[in-house]
C-alpha cells in the first residue's frame, strides 16, 4: 500500500515519543506533559475530587500508571464508560539493589530479568541507564527520573572460538553467570554503589548523600527510526506497548469538545510481568477511579454497578504479525501484515478477550472509520499470550475486545512495525471515543 505524508506525520510523532520514554516512569511523565498542554488537569487519589461534565482530567499512581479521561455529557448512568487500556512497561533488565561488583578487573552490574525480552538480541550493543532516583531533602523524598547521556553499559558476546556451535545450537545464555553487563574497569580503589550514586548525583545536580535508593533499568540509546525502500516500517524500543498508549492519548487529546459518553484511558505499569501489583491491570485502580468519576457526581454503589454493565474496553496491545522467515510459526489462514490496519485478537481459552458480539462492534466501527481490519488467532499447539483484557474483564465484568497492531520481532530490544498502522489506530480509538456503540 501506499505510505500517505499524514501516516508518516502520525508515525514520526509516535517515533518521538518512544525515544523520550526509555522506562515506563519517562513515558508517564511524557504523556503527562501531553496532557497538561491539552488542558488536561491532574488530580490526586489522596483529593477529594470535583468534577462535572467536559471536564478533562488525569491521575498518576506510582508513576508508573496513568489514568485520563473526559467526563462526557450525556448521564454516566445512561451511557456507562468507554475505556481503553494499554500497558506502560517493556521487557528488558533491572539493576539490583546492591548491583556493583568487580570480576577478573572488569566492573559488572548485577541485573535481574524483566518480563519475557529476547536475551540475545541485547548482547553486543552500546547500552545504558535509567530509571527513578529517590532523592531526601529538607521536605522529604521526591522521586527523579534520569537518563545517562553516555552510553555505560555492553552486554559482550563471547567469541565463537570459545563457543564453535553458537550458530549450530543458538546462543545459550546462563541468567546468573552471563547477563551481568561490563560498566568499567576497575582500578586501584573499589568501585561500590556509591561511585555509581555519584554518577548520578553529578547529572542530577544533587549530592551523593541526598540519593537514598534508586530503580535502575538498562535501555537501549538507539532512537526510533524509518526503514524500508518507501519507508514503510519502522523500528525502535518498546514499541509493545508504548504504541497503543500513543494512540490512546493522540485520540483523546484531539476531541475538541466532550463527547456524549464518559472516556476513559488506562495505562497500567506491570503487564510484563502479570499484573498483580498496586498499579498493574490486576489491581483496583480502574475500577476504584470509574467508582470516584460516579461518586463526584452524586451517583449511588448500585448506579455505579449499573454504568459498568453498560461499559465497553478496548484492551490494546501489541499484535503478531507473520514473519516470511517462519511463516510455519503462525496459523495459515490468520496471517496478519504490516499497513494492513487494527488486528481483532481471538482465543478460544480466552486469553484474548474478543468474543463474536465485541468483534462485530470492532468490525462495524472500523467499516465507519474507513480502517482495515485483521483477525489473529494463535496456533493451537503453542500457548498464547494474553493482555490485560482477560484480566479487566474477570475483575470488573466489563464487555471487553483485545486489538492491537502487527508487529514483529516482539519482545526483542529493537521492534520493528509498518508505518501505516499507527494512523489506523489513532483514527479508530478516535471514533471508539465518539461513538455510540
């Protein structure tokens, strides 16, 4: 298909945003500025909350997770609430809390796994850090988020003259013994955590003492970039699933007057991982903020009940698309292909949340919005991953559809997507919003 200048112009805004948000705290704080520019108000959890229709607004907890809305005009009674959800967080490393050692004169970081990544693909690049840096003064503890502008950290490879069948058998990675990343050399006085507090300390213009912990990740410096004879893909980090929190705001925030219905956008940290945490698709908090939208209206526990049987989710997330290098990983007759628009996502054990009324809904938006549609359903013989749709469908027992966009090399340190999509999907949630259902 053709690649238009309005899908390259949507796809370059979501290229920048990718590379503002190196971990899940950054993209938090990126769609909070987002937000802000677009007269979005934040309100605190810990607040007594005051809002009526065409108010916009958002709340952050942990700072990892984010919720934003717009009241709509019509009775949240009549019309129940219209959410999309996403994930904030991506596969990848986490530096242990007393990471710092020094082996055979090299200095090492300790990490821990995050997620499912593709361990091979984050050896042999230039890598660095960042993450939340605690900070104490006067007032309390604050919490920063820092990036190193240099590239710190390597992950080397072993040559092939130690380990003649990697080619044969696959690189083998031990997770304890080979994942821990080089970060110097040691010399004559030990490097300890507090030199790497220090490193830190200097870019954040604060001491070493006012550092009391930190939450470091390792990211890949690499930025966003088109590829492609016609530019038709582009790769970079953490397109799962940064993406779908991109267009879920890029739709939001382009409504210019209240829509009828209540929307709703949350973006939960912990996906990666299950979930189960205060700020993850499994905890309470979408269900605890739609309860406080109705309480601040003066509506009733059994209105609340009542709005929630009316509601719709569209739980989005990344989607796969077929690889011609494996096209037998795949089930023949539900091939999904980059720039060939939103994929509907079917599972008979349910972990996707679609069943045939929420895809027909999916379907006749998407015939109204002009969007391509795909259906991807995974090979019986191979288990399938699930999103946070399941999950806010059992907890809440809201009518729930998992969609998402086709991508390959999912779960690698560099993800690579078509460049049509990204416009598909932020003029479909646009119509999702608006529409009636």
């Amino acid at each position: 298909m053709d690649i238009t200048q309005e899908m390259i112009n949507t796809t370059t805004d979501l290229m920048q945003f990718l590379d503002d948000s190196p971990t899940a705290a950054h993209a938090v704080l990126t769609m909070k500025k987002l937000l802000i520019n677009n007269d979005f108000r934040e309100i605190s959890e810990k607040d007594e909350w005051d809002l009526k229709p065409g108010d916009k607004f958002f709340t952050i907890r942990n700072s990892t997770a984010l919720i934003a809305g717009i009241i709509g005009n019509s009775p949240i009674i009549d019309t129940g609430f219209h959410v999309i959800g996403a994930h904030t967080d991506s596969p990848g490393f986490r530096i242990k809390s007393n990471s710092v050692y020094e082996k055979e004169g090299y200095i090492q970081l300790g990490v821990e796994i995050y997620g499912g990544p593709i361990l091979a693909t984050w050896t042999d690049r230039d890598l660095t850090l960042a993450g939340k840096i605690i900070i104490h003064h006067n007032h309390g503890i604050e919490t920063r988020l820092w990036r190193s502008n240099k590239n710190l950290v390597r992950l080397p490879n072993v040559a092939i003259h130690m380990d003649r069948e990697v080619n044969d058998s696959g690189l083998k990675l031990d997770f304890e013994k080979h994942l821990p990343p080089v970060i110097g050399m040691a010399g004559s006085q030990p490097f300890t955590k507090e030199n790497l507090k220090q490193l830190i300390a200097s870019d954040l213009q604060v001491t070493a003492d006012q550092i009391v912990e930190f939450e470091l990740e390792i990211i890949d410096p690499q930025k966003a970039s088109f590829l492609g004879i016609s530019n038709e893909f582009f790769a970079s980090g953490r397109i799962d699933n940064l993406m779908m929190c991109h267009a879920a705001l890029s739709a939001l925030t382009s409504i210019e007057k209240a829509p009828d219905v209540t929307m709703v956008v949350s973006l939960f940290d912990a996906e990666e991982i299950g979930s189960a945490t205060m700020n993850g698709g499994g905890s309470p908090f979408l269900g605890q903020i739609l309860e406080r939208l109705m309480l601040t209206q003066d509506y009733s526990r059994e209105d609340f009940l009542r709005a929630i049987a009316k509601s719709f989710v569209l739980s989005a997330d990344g989607a796969h698309a077929v690889h011609p290098n494996y096209v037998d990983k795949y089930k023949a007759k539900h091939l999904c292909r980059l720039n060939q628009g939103l994929v509907i996502k079917l599972n008979a054990k349910q972990r996707y949340a679609s069943g045939p009324e929420t895809t027909a809904q999916i379907e006749l938006l998407a015939h109204k919005a002009e969007i391509p549609t795909q259906k991807y359903i995974h090979r019986t013989d191979k288990p399938c991953g699930s999103t946070i749709g399941p999950i806010t469908a059992t907890n809440y027992g809201i009518t729930t559809a998992d969609i998402g966009l086709p991508m390959v090399s999912m779960h690698s340190i560099r993800e690579m997507a078509g460049s049509a999509d990204q416009y598909f999907m932020v003029r479909f949630m646009k119509e999702f919003i608006t529409s009636d259902l």
